[in-house]
C-alpha cells in the first residue's frame, strides 16, 4: 500500500481555501440578491458556486490524497472517498499537463460526483504515482486491445 498526500499548508491553501472563497461569493451573491434584487452577476454566482461546491466536495475533483493497494485505487476527501477496485476498472486515463504542474484520471465509467480527478505536482510522490497510473493505463488499454481483437 503506498499513501500520496499534500503537506498540510499546499491541502489548506490549495484545496481548503478555494471552498471557503465558493462559500463566501455564494453568501455574499446571496446578500446582494436580498438587497438590491436579481441584477448583475448575482445570478451567476448563485447558480455557480453550488455547482463548483458540490464537485469539489462531494466529486472531490482535487483529492486531499490517494491511496494505491494490489486490490484498489482510493481517493480521498472532504471526508468522502472513492475506492475503485482494479479489477473492475474499464477505463483508466492520464493526461499529464506538465506546463501548468497538474494531472487528470478519468477512472471508471461515467459518473456524475465522481471519476475524474485532478492532482497537483504538489503531491507528495507526484512523478512515482504518474509512473503507476501510466504503467496500469498501459496496461489496460493492451486487454481492451486484446478483447476487441479475440472478438
């Protein structure tokens, strides 16, 4: 089992942090709307901050961590977690954005709060667990190969 996790000050600021922005535009959107009415970008905000805050907390589409055992892949946050079994797992993706330090799995079928997850190179381990996620999408992406073929 191998644990890749933020350092405490990168999980406050760059995970943390976001979300209480979210809830103080949504408060702030929602006090302009009780006072002025349904004018300018107060909409928006109150139909955009929900969405964001439900993604990022209950999709945890930034991990707090990421746990990698021989039976599954966990992520972690916000309290919740997602645990995919491998060998229930179809599809596995990564796309590398190494220009701006960040990562994207897509993992498993689609999945409305859930499956796609994005990890910074802040990540304890970042270019370890790349090497995994690209060795199992390999890997992967060869039996798909290999089933449609014997078909």
């Amino acid at each position: 089992m191998k644990q890749y996790r933020y350092t405490t000050s990168v999980f406050l600021l760059s995970i943390i942090l976001p979300v209480l922005i979210m809830m103080g535009l949504f408060i702030w959107a929602l006090l302009q709307v009780i006072n002025s009415g349904l004018v300018g970008i107060y909409p928006l905000i109150l139909t955009a901050m929900p969405v964001l805050f439900i993604t990022s907390v209950i999709g945890i589409n930034n991990p707090s961590s990421i746990t990698l055992t021989t039976e599954s892949i966990i992520f972690e946050g916000f309290w919740s977690r997602h645990e995919y079994k491998w060998e229930d797992v179809k599809e596995l993706t990564l796309k590398d954005y190494g220009y701006v330090g960040k990562a994207f799995i897509k993992i498993g079928s689609f999945r409305l709060l859930g499956g796609r997850y994005w990890i910074s190179y802040k990540l304890a381990g970042y270019k370890d667990l790349l090497a995994v996620i690209k060795e199992l999408e390999g890997r992967e992406k060869h039996e798909r190969r290999e089933t449609v073929q014997s078909k």
